[in-house]
C-alpha cells in the first residue's frame, strides 16, 4: 500500500518538472523487462534490453536544458546498475532451480535407490529416504538388495 501511494504522489510530483513521457515509458519498459526476463527463458536478452530502456529512458526522462533539472550520472549508472544486477541474480538462480531434479512428490522418487526389505517378484517392500513403500518387480529380487524406482504409480 506505502508503495502503490508513494507511486501516486510521484506521478503528481512529477507534473511540475518538464518530463518527457517517451522517457518515462522507457523506464517502465525496462522494468517490464525485467519483469519478464524472471517469466521467461530468455537467457539474458531481456534484462539487457530492461537495462538499455532504463539507460536511455533516464536520459531522457527531464525535458530541460538547464543542468538543475538535469538527472545526474552518477545517479543513472548505479540506479541501472543495480537493477540489472539484481535481476539477473535472480534469473539465475531461478533458473538453476528450475533445471534441478524435483526432491519432492512422484518424480523425486524416480532413480532413487532403495532397499529390499521383503523379497519381491509380485509385491513386497522396499525401504527409501526412511519410509517403507509398496513395490513390485517383473523379475525376482532377494530381500537386502539394492534397487532402483523406475516408475511410481498411485
């Protein structure tokens, strides 16, 4: 809510300096880039446009000729900078998470070596990550042996 106001009374801040919307739409765009590089597997192409937006719609964001009025570089290049540098962290590591093997529900079980706890061929047991789970092999296997789940089902 503090965001969504202080949002408002920016916009109503900024009527009274000489903005130049296409500079103020190049800044928005370069968040939704940003935004979108967190969506989308875009490998980067995303964010470094995000970050071109941003550059230049900052540039171009106060419609002045006098130096007052003018935004600073060295508020430019560290503001683009850092939100560069922070969406790409967090495509990243989004991205490393989203290429992880699940450790969780059905497919975490899939690979995973277990236990024979009964001898199976029709059903038994096998033992896994601390649980007994029902299980059931086409061919014969001893009690102790080492197997591995191909497939869960139910």
């Amino acid at each position: 809510m503090a965001g969504a106001i202080c949002l408002i009374l920016a916009f109503y801040a900024l009527h009274t300096l000489p903005i130049n919307y296409a500079g103020l739409m190049l800044i928005i765009l370069g968040l939704s880039l940003f935004i979108a590089e967190a969506f989308v597997a875009s490998h980067g192409v995303l964010g470094v446009g995000g970050a071109i937006s941003m550059l230049l719609g900052s540039l171009m964001l106060i419609d002045s000729t006098s130096p007052a009025l003018q935004i600073s570089w060295a508020v430019i290049i560290p503001a683009v900078a850092v939100s560069a540098l922070l969406f790409t962290i967090t495509v990243t590591v989004a991205l490393r998470v989203y290429r992880e093997k699940p450790d969780t529900g059905k497919e975490g079980l899939i690979n995973m070596r277990a236990e024979a706890k009964t001898d199976i061929h029709a059903d038994g047991q096998v033992f896994m990550r601390g649980e007994y789970w029902s299980a059931w092999s086409d061919e014969p296997i001893q009690k102790g042996e080492n197997v591995t789940v191909l497939a869960v089902e139910g």
